[in-house]
C-alpha cells in the first residue's frame, strides 16, 4: 500500500508544472492588450505650418497604432533645406497595385466622370488667358522691389537679400528682436524727414530711413528671425540672409 501511494506521488510529481500559476503560452494567438483600437476614419491629407525658425527638416516621427492597440514609432530622416513660409503636406498616395485591384464598377465610374468633364470643358481658346496669369503670377514673385527714397541711397529687395546701393560709409549694423530688424548706419550729414514703407514680399515687411546728427540709419523689419551677413559690393553693401 505505501509502494503503491508513493508511486502516485512521483507521477504527479513529474507531471507539475515548475510555475503552476503562470499562463500557458500559445503563440498561434495575437497578445491581447487593454488598448482600445477604434476605428478611424480613412487619412486622406494633413497640411502642417512649420515654425517660424525652421530651416532644414531633419527627420519626421511617425506615431501610429498597431494590431495589439498599442502606439509605436517610427521615424524618416530627411535632412532637406525649407522655408517656413510654405507648409509641408502629408498625404497617402495609391499604389499601381492598389488601383489595379479596385473593383471594376468604381473603374467605370471613374471613366464615366472623366468623360463627363472632358465634354463639358471649354474650348481649347480658353485655356490661353489662364496660362497667361500663371506666367505674370510667377513674374511677380521673382520680381525684384526697389525703392529709391532719396538721391543718395536706394534698396533692391530680393529673394533672399537686399542690395543697399549707396556710395556713403558703412558704420555699423546690428539687429533688433520681436519683430526681428537689421538696422544699418550710414554716414553722411543729411536733413530730411523720416521715409517708411509696407513690403508685401516676405520676408521683408517694411523698411525705414531715419536721419540722426552726423549719420542716417535703414532699418528693415524681418516676418520672422534669420541669420544673416552683410557683405561690401562695388555699389553699396548686400545683407544675405541664411
């Protein structure tokens, strides 16, 4: 009787478990997080203003949501010059492969729309006064604005630098913030009143010449903070901006 009781214990023995209390694990099943996946509406495009001191976009994070609901990262380097003034658009593209498995109704449907537009556009003579606004629009933006206030000095606003044609000595320059200005000294002995004017080319916003005892100052207000150089030409003094 004790071989036999003592023989059941060994069997049990040897089938146990090391850890009774930990859970079986089968890896055919998804682990099952408390994560609450909800369902989102299809992305179609997101428009984002970068900040006002951007220059070179270094990377992009990624945050998205997986199969177990939990949030992951991943992130895209890039390590590409911007301006700040155009914002950057994040859309979803289709793939040929994408498009090659839509369902041949939404093809005809598609076709059908597409014709229907093509019979409904105007004639080929229409479409000139429209390309010819395009051409001026892009004209006007790579124009260049000059303002010559008084007979011995006169600005050339560029893309990004202004030429200050002058024949008169530089002093100093410094620049101001909130809202950023790069004022410049100029000697001469001059009397005059105080010219002002509103620039609508970013990033110039306006430009000042005040008359001081013994010297006369530029001042050029800035749509946000750059770096900057200014640099002696054959006709005056250039200030680039970075």
């Amino acid at each position: 009787m004790r071989f036999i009781l003592l023989f059941c214990l060994s069997l049990l023995f040897l089938a146990a478990r090391e850890n009774p209390f930990k859970p079986i694990i089968d890896n055919t099943v998804l682990p099952v997080t408390s994560n609450k996946i909800e369902k989102a509406p299809p992305f179609r495009k997101v428009t984002v203003q970068l900040p006002v001191d951007a220059r070179v976009l270094t990377s992009v994070a990624i945050y998205y949501q997986s199969l177990d609901g939990s949030i992951k990262k991943e992130i895209v380097a890039i390590d590409r010059s911007v301006d700040w003034h155009n914002p950057i658009v994040i859309t979803q593209a289709e793939t040929e492969k994408s498009r090659k498995t839509k369902s041949p109704k939404q093809a005809v449907s598609k076709t059908e729309s597409s014709v229907s537009k093509k019979s409904h556009k105007k004639p080929s003579a229409g479409k000139k006064p429209h390309r010819a606004k395009e051409k001026q629009s892009v004209a006007a933006s790579s124009k260049t604005v000059e303002y010559s206030p008084l007979p011995f000095v006169s600005l050339k606003f560029e893309k990004h630098s202004i030429r200050i044609v002058t024949g008169d000595e530089k002093i100093r320059a410094f620049h101001l913030t909130n809202p950023f200005k790069v004022a410049v000294d100029f000697r001469r002995k001059a009397a005059f009143l105080t010219k002002h004017r509103t620039l609508e080319t970013p990033p110039f916003k306006a430009v000042d010449i005040g008359n001081h005892k013994g010297y006369y100052r530029v001042v050029i207000t800035f749509d946000a903070p750059y770096r900057y150089t200014i640099s002696k030409i054959a006709d005056g003094y250039i200030i680039s901006l970075r």
